[in-house]
C-alpha cells in the first residue's frame, strides 16, 4: 500500500470523485427537481377541493371523477401513498387516500375515501419522487469511483512501469555485485537512469574482472619462487627443526595461493545449475569425513531436491563441516524442509566466536585468532568460498553464537521441486 504506484491510483481516484461528485452534487442543488411546495402540495390541494365538493355537491364533478365501491384496481404505489398523505396531514386533512397504477405508461389513480358513496377517484400526474434523485446521484458517484478506479490503475501502471523495471532490475543484482543490464527506454529521467546504471555496471565488471585476473596472477606467479625457496630450504645449513619450520611455512602460503585460485575459479566459472539431492550430497560429506577421523554425525534427513553445482555445493557444505568438526570439537548436521527451503543446520560445540567479529566471520583470510595460524592448516578463505557457493544457488549462510556455547552455522537453499 505504499508504493508509488498504489499512492498515484489513489490521488487520481480522489481527484476525479472529488471534483466530479462535487460539480455534480451542486448542479443537482441549482438545477434539481421540483420541490414539494410544486409537486405533491397541489396534488394535496385538488384533493382536498373534490373531497369537499363531491360532499356538497356531487353532480358538479367533471367526468374524470368518479365514485367507486371499491378502491381502484391496480399495483399499489406505497411511496407515493405514504408522500400524499403527509402533504394532506400538514395541510390540516385526515383523508384516506390509496394510490395504484393500472400499468406503468398508464396514469396513476387516487381513491379517496368517500364514506358510504365509497371511494373518490381521481386521476394523479406522475410526480418525481422524494429522494429519487439523490438515489440517482449515489448509483452515478458508484458507477464513476468504478471508473475512476479502472483509469487511476491504468494511468499509475504506465507512469510507474520504468519504475518497477529499474527496481526489478535492481532486486535482480548479481552475487558479484554487478547490474544486468537495463533497457533504456521510457521517459527522459528514467532513460538517463538507466543508462547511467548501465555504465556503473560496466565499470563495476571491469573492476571485477581486473581484480580476478590480479588475484589469480598473484596466486600463480607465487609458486614459481615458493618452489625455489622449497628447494633452497633442502640444502641450507640448518637442524632438522627449523628446516620444518621453514617448509610448514611454505606449505601455508602453497595453501594460500591454491585458496586465491579456487576463489577465483569459483567466482569465473558458473557451470549449469543442476537437481541435486541435498540428503544424499550430505550423508556422503559426512561418511567421507568419518573416514578421515573427524567428529561428524548427521541427523536422518528428509528427501529434499535443490538446484545448483553439485561439485561446488559439496565443496561449499564440506567447508563448513570441517570448519565446525575442527574448530568446535565435532559437527552435528541436520536437514529439513521450511517454508519452501531447505534448511542445513550445522552445530558445534566450541568456544564460539566474540559478538563483535561475527559480522567479520565471511572476509577473506580473517582468522578469530591468529595464533591458529600456527596450529591448524588452512588459507582463511573456507567461509568465504562456501558463501559465494552458496550465494549463487539463491541461498544464503548465516552464523550465530548459541547458548550457553557452541556455534550454529545455517545454509539455506531454495527447493527444487
């Protein structure tokens, strides 16, 4: 109800019930129907001078007025009954009057009670009825809100249509952070818009792609001195200690280069999505991993279907598995369908990390504590790759502390079926 949209349909609404109801609501007041004193009242008053002059003198009557022993045939019209005799009772007369129609073409007759002669009746001009163009005014303020409605919507809808294409365009941002491109039509500020959208996206493409190309050049041009050093460290003059305290660093930065790599690879190469059956991808993850000596149970998941890379969803669900089983003693894995998802839940039970670096957790190379460094293999870069995974199969991942300790890791991915 908010939109831009929804509130020009509104304003056009109001704008044309407004000034259409008013104009016609004040033509009605200065050029309306007869009043009472020029209608009914007259009507009342022949009434009341027949009545009079058929009990003084029956014989002067004219010849459309006649006695009756029975009020006259017809469809009896109780709204112009009901206006006649409160016109005879403000004019000081109790008569009795009965008004009926033979057809709707045909006149309408009055039978005034006349006593023991019977009933009086007389002829009666159609007269416009109390409230009948008010009536007429509500079903004519019903048929132009109708109107109106159906031309605000169709007004709003052009005027709002760039618009919606520049936010949908928006909603549709890329994992990398990149625009599709826009159409460039519709009004002169929506065109300019869109084309200045487009060469940001442009530009934002290049950049991406420069640092991609640095980033891999970087991690290949690395090996070529990091296997010169591995060779030199064999032959220095040094104890067998600090000759593996010299070939663990280069293992570390080996690993570096192949995670800078992989990242990259990742990000270039978007293979065609696929159905992946996500309980059966995990149950191999975890046997895989209790093969290798690692501390990981899975819970009996459902059948549950998604679509993306099997290769690089299970590299992106192995990520954060091992990240769990080495860093929080152990993973628990459970799997479940909610509200039309599905919903990985990866639980440890370690120290969990500090409320303050959680926002931190998914930046390349971050480390809660890099004295870890020293102790646990890896390139920091597990949580990273495994979002980016994710990301691009239209999920997401998300990490929280939970209570009184341990850490929950959450993936979720639209189902495929």
């Amino acid at each position: 109800m908010n939109t831009l949209r929804v509130r020009i349909a509104i304003l056009l609404i109001a704008v044309i019930v407004v000034v259409v109801g008013s104009t016609t609501a004040i033509s009605m007041l200065v050029f309306g129907p007869p009043g009472p004193k020029t209608t009914v009242e007259p009507v009342a008053e022949d009434i009341m001078a027949m009545a009079k002059l058929a009990a003084a003198s029956p014989d002067a009557l004219s010849e459309t007025v006649r006695f009756s022993k029975q009020p006259a045939p017809g469809e009896y019209d109780s709204g112009m009954t009901k206006w006649l005799q409160e016109t005879l009772r403000k004019k000081g007369s109790d008569l009795d009057v009965r008004v009926t129609r033979q057809a709707r073409e045909e006149p309408l007759v009055v039978s005034v009670s006349a006593g023991d002669r019977g009933y009086l009746l007389m002829p009666m001009p159609h007269l416009p009825r109390p409230g009948v163009g008010w009536r007429i005014f509500s079903r004519w303020m019903l048929y132009l809100t109708a109107a109106a409605v159906a031309i605000a919507i169709f007004v709003s809808y052009r005027m709002t249509r760039p618009l919606v294409m520049l936010e949908n365009a928006v909603a549709a941002v890329e994992p990398e952070a990149i625009l599709p491109p826009l159409p460039e039509k519709g009004p002169a500020e929506v065109k300019a818009t869109a084309q200045a959208l487009n060469r940001l996206s442009a530009r934002l493409r290049m950049a991406v792609e420069s640092r991609m190309r640095l980033v891999a050049a970087a991690g290949h041009d690395l090996r070529t001195p990091m296997t010169r050093m591995r060779l030199r460290a064999e032959f220095l003059d040094l104890d067998d200690e600090e000759r593996a305290l010299w070939l663990k660093d280069l293992d570390e930065l080996d690993r570096i280069a192949d995670s800078a790599i992989l990242l990259v690879r990742e990000e270039v190469d978007q293979p065609a999505p696929e159905e992946i059956r996500l309980d059966e991808l995990l149950a191999e993850i975890v046997d895989e991993l209790q093969l290798q000596g690692r501390s990981v149970t899975l819970e009996d998941p459902p059948k549950v279907t998604v679509r993306g890379s099997t290769l690089a969803l299970s590299r992106a669900l192995r990520n954060l598995i091992i990240n769990a089983a080495t860093h929080g003693g152990g993973a628990s894995v459970a799997l479940r369908r909610d509200n039309g998802q599905a919903l990985v839940r990866i639980d440890d039970e370690g120290p969990g990390i500090p409320d303050d670096l959680l926002a931190q957790i998914f930046e390349p190379f971050f480390r809660v504590d890099p004295a870890r460094r020293q102790n646990i293999a890896g390139a920091g870069l597990g949580l990273t790759i495994a979002r980016e995974i994710v990301q691009r199969a239209g999920g997401d991942v998300t990490i929280e502390n939970k209570d009184p300790k341990g850490l929950r890791q959450t993936i979720r991915l639209p189902l495929a079926d």
